[in-house]
C-alpha cells in the first residue's frame, strides 16, 4: 500500500468521512488540534513515523503530508 493510501484512510477515520481527495485541505475539512494530534499519534502507531507539529502545520494535504512522509523514509537508514 502506498504512503498516500495509509495517509487518506487515518485522516477518512479520524474526520470520519468515507473519503477524501488527496488535495482536500486539514483545515478546510474542518480539522482542528484533537484532530491533528490524533493524525500525529496514529502516524506513529501505523506508519513507524514520528511528523512534528509543525510539518502538519506546512503540509495541509494528505498529498503533501504523504510527499514529507516519504522523504523521511529514503532519508532514514
């Protein structure tokens, strides 16, 4: 499974809406700090990823959250 994929289905549970485009806006979603910090938590839990704060912050999109996501895996050894 892509990156993107993993990323879509946490934010589709935590926003609770069966789907979202890989361009739909966090804040527009109506996502707000709970949110965030439960996205944050489950990046951990289900994707061995630690995301800070303000990489959530910088990148809205489950594309560009997913974009960061990767680059921190080919960059990790």
């Amino acid at each position: 499974m892509m990156i993107a994929d993993s990323v879509r289905a946490i934010w589709c549970r935590e926003f609770q809406r069966e789907e979202i485009s890989v361009d739909d806006d966090f804040f527009a979603l109506g996502g707000n700090s709970l949110i965030m910090i439960r996205i944050q938590g489950a990046f951990i839990e289900e994707l061995g990823v630690e995301v800070p704060m303000d990489q959530l912050f910088l990148n809205t999109t489950v594309a560009s959250i997913s974009a960061y996501i990767e680059s921190l895996r080919t960059v990790a050894p």
